[in-house]
C-alpha cells in the first residue's frame, strides 16, 4: 500500500515519498508529513536480532514505499558503510544507569551523519525516477552540525550542487573549520553577518519565491533542501530509535514491551520529532524529554502552549541549539490540530507576522507525550564535571544538556523508567568547551582544533579522523554576506548575475 505526504499547509498538496524528497519543502512553505504513521511490520523480540542496516531497511521501506526493495537496500548499503568508525553505527553507552545512544561515529562526529549519510543516495535515486535533468542545487542553512553532514554528503555528487549558510561566529572552532576545508567542486559555503534564524529564513524564503523558482528553472536548476524541513532527513533518524530499543533488548537491559524515556537536546525539533514516530510506530516510548538550552523557546511552548520567538538570542557553548524557531516543530503542530491545514496555516502566519503563536487546550492536551526542560550553561558545565569524575565518561556540551535535563526530570518525578540520551555530536566538536567544564580555568583562551591532543589523553579515546583531516587543511571557502545578500549570493554562485 503506497504511502502519501501530504503538506502542512495545504490539503490539496499529494506526492508519493520520492517526490517529497525531491522538493524538500512544498510551494506554500508546508512541510511534507506522511497521511498517517506505519506500525512496524515486525514483533519487537524480532529487533534485537538485526543489525543497524536491516532495522534501516524495515522502518524506511514502510516510510518509503515507492522505492524498490533493491534502490532501498542500495542507499542504506552506500550510507552505512565503513565511514562510521563503529561497526554498530550507533552504538550505546551504559553510563551510570542511563544508556547514551551515541550518533556521532559518522564522518562529521555529528548525529546529523545518520541522516545525511543516505539522503543523497535517496535524492539521486528519486531523481532518476523521476527523469529529473535539472543540476539540484541543496540549499542549506546550518546551526554547525547540519552543514559539514551535507557537505560530506553532496560532495562531488554528480548533478548536485550544495551551498551552505552559517551564522559567522556562531559555531564552533570546529565546525567551522569542518565547513571551511570541504573539498568538492560543487560545494560552497557562506558565512552570514546573522544567526541562525536569519539564515534558517533566508532559505526558506527563497524556496518560497516563485519569480526565483522560475529563473532557476530556465537556467536548468532546482532547489531542495538537506535541511531538516526534508522528510528524506525525518525519516532515517526514526531508525536510530528503533535500533535503541532493539540493542537494549538483545543485551537483556529491558524486557519486550518495557517501555523506555528518550531524552533528546533539541533546538530545531527534528531529532525528538523523529522518536515521536518511532513511538506512534510501536516502540514503547513512555515519555520524549525535550531538552533546550538557555534558548529555552520549546521549553517554554510545552509549558505554556505559547511560541514565542520574540526574546533575546543568546549564544551559548551548545550552538546548534541556538534556535528560536524550531521549524520542525510545525510538523507536530499539524499533528495535534488533528492534521488540520487550515488551523496550521494560521498558527504559522501569526509566527510569521507577530513571532508567536498559541495552541488551543485541546492541543495542548495531545503533548502528553513530551515533557520539558533546559539546562543553564553552569547546569550543563557540572554535567560534563560530574560524568567525568564518576564515570570516566566524556560527553560534549548538548548532550550534557540532555543530561542535566534528564537529572532535573528524574528527581523531580520519581519516574524510574530506563532512559535513553541521544548523545548527539563527539566532545571533539567542542574541545574547548569540554575541557573547561572539566577544569575550569586551566584551557581559556585555546581552541578547539589545538586541544584535541589533550582531549585524547584525558578521556582516553583516538582522536577522529575528522578531526585529524582539518588540522592542517586548506581554507577553501571565504565568503560572507549579510543575511539580506543571500539571495544574490546564490545567484553569482550558480552564474545567473
């Protein structure tokens, strides 16, 4: 039976899965969600024994129905293959009582790999179903982690070009130096004077322009998109969830059916969104704790009902977090309106116009589900401390975030429920930050790229290889614009100016 997606602003909008890949976001600014949530097509005692790739296959093949079983298994082949460090692809850490899923083994160190990793094989395959002949131009915008990940993935891919945004000074050390070095002739990279938000806008603004649409079409180029806005992106971070509950039934932590917290640090809404699913699948989640940094907007919308993204943008040391709009989480919105388009289409016009928005009680009461919480920088720094002093264990700066969630959650509500924490990005990304939770003081000043070194002697782990590959790298791409220059940046880089 053949799965639609329908858009989250107009009910009249159909596309089969590939097609939805292909557009990335749909004309009216909707985002594409499927016409109703597959149940696994498996028992659950069945999970334990599959390894990463054959869960991929079962949960994407009842998402992604219009591709063959050989195109499917062809693009979870080409993803998950040796670039992950680790053969489990994303492994669990038991680290006292609570199991970190650690996805950061790909080849950026970042969770965003298992996602980015299969979407150009989804892309390229949708593409030639399609008989696309339009050169696809992925426009990107990224809070650190998103750009490398599409970067690393759309490299070199033939009929693809890829060009990211990123807020200037609003990565990490790292990060930067990641997106800066990447090779590929089809790659370019920006840095605006902005944050995220105007880059995040600034994008959607110009798959939104159907003057430029109609320019790029003459000239033989499409957009889409490798942001999270994509259903090619939701779908494989389902898979990781579904994987979890597998590992911890096949090492005996859980029973069949024992039903498990996921805490997810979140700022774009797409990580903890993706276990939604895996749990309206069947996997027994008890409760999706939504962890915010001290850009608390969705830690705020599930206590009050409110969006509100008209506050104070604060920079943090867990900067892909720096978010105040969650464009994922219109997603859900739709969800809980009852797939309501009209209702949807209002909300997302008040955030557009007035920068805020208020659910109804009758939605509010559908986010049982989630609960909430957000970590302060010094609550975050003591995560990492702590862990380390008792454990050994190193974590980077946004799952100490989840962690410091988790801790607040679990004294406060007594839940004894096994926990899961998506560990979302390796403390190498974040040396500087890391190292200075862990002694405070003693590495100000230094940054991340020169740290490494000392990161590996103190936690006892290899340095990745994408840490290594940018030390000495060359800087390939230098160019800035303000965030109203995006546009035309575009425009020079794929020569129509």
């Amino acid at each position: 039976m053949e799965l639609f997606y329908r858009s989250t602003r107009n009910e009249n909008v159909m596309l089969t899965a590939s097609e939805a890949i292909l557009k990335g976001l749909s004309d009216e600014g909707g985002l594409f969600v499927p016409e109703y949530i597959p149940k696994l097509p498996v028992p659950l005692a069945d999970l334990a024994g599959m390894d990463y790739q054959e869960t991929a296959y079962v949960v994407m093949k009842q998402f992604l129905t219009d591709f063959t079983e050989e195109e499917l298994r062809g693009c979870i082949r080409a993803a998950y293959d040796d670039k992950f460090d680790n053969e489990e692809i994303a492994p669990i850490a038991k680290v006292d009582g609570v199991y970190y899923l650690e996805l950061f083994h790909g080849p950026t160190i970042a969770f965003k790999d298992m996602a980015l990793s299969i979407l150009p094989h989804l892309m390229t395959t949708a593409a030639r179903k399609h008989h696309v002949t339009d050169e696809i131009v992925i426009l990107t915008a990224t809070s650190g982690d998103t750009g490398k990940a599409a970067l690393a993935g759309f490299a070199d891919v033939e009929g693809t070009r890829i060009i990211v945004f990123y807020p200037k000074g609003g990565v990490s050390d790292v990060q930067r130096l990641q997106m800066v070095t990447q090779k590929g002739d089809n790659t370019a990279v920006i840095a605006i004077h902005g944050n995220f938000d105007e880059a995040q806008s600034g994008v959607k603004k110009m798959f939104e322009d159907e003057r430029l649409k109609a320019e790029l079409q003459k000239a033989g180029f499409r957009f889409s998109s490798a942001n999270s806005i994509n259903i090619g992106r939701l779908v494989p971070q389902i898979v990781y969830y579904v994987h979890a509950y597998g590992c911890l039934l096949k090492h005996e932590e859980i029973q069949e059916g024992e039903a498990v917290n996921v805490v997810v640090p979140t700022g774009n809404f797409g990580n903890i969104l993706a276990a939604y699913f895996a749990k309206q699948m069947g996997v027994p989640i008890a409760k999706l704790i939504c962890a915010s940094n001290e850009n608390k907007v969705l830690f705020d919308f599930f206590e009050t009902g409110t969006y509100d993204k008209n506050r104070e943008f604060i920079l943090t040391e867990s900067p892909s977090m720096d978010i105040l709009i969650s464009s994922n989480l219109e997603r859900l919105i739709y969800l809980i309106s009852g797939r309501n388009e009209a209702k949807n289409r209002e909300l997302m016009k008040e955030l557009n116009e007035n920068g805020r928005y208020g659910i109804t009680g009758k939605m509010k009461a559908e986010l049982s589900d989630f609960a909430a919480g957000y970590a302060s920088a010094d609550e975050m720094k003591k995560a990492i401390r702590d862990t380390y002093e008792n454990t050994g264990y190193v974590m980077d700066t946004h799952t100490a975030v989840a962690a410091a969630v988790y801790e607040a959650y679990r004294r406060d509500s007594n839940d004894p429920a096994k926990t899961i924490i998506a560990s979302t990005a390796s403390p190498y990304k974040f040396a500087e930050s890391v190292l200075n939770a862990i002694r405070p003081g003693e590495y100000e000043g230094q940054e991340g790229i020169a740290l490494a070194d000392e990161l590996s002697r103190l936690s006892g782990t290899e340095i990745p290889k994408a840490v290594e590959e940018i030390r000495n790298a060359e800087i390939r791409h230098t160019r800035e614009c303000d965030a109203q220059e995006m546009e035309a940046a575009v425009k020079e880089i794929l020569g129509l100016r």
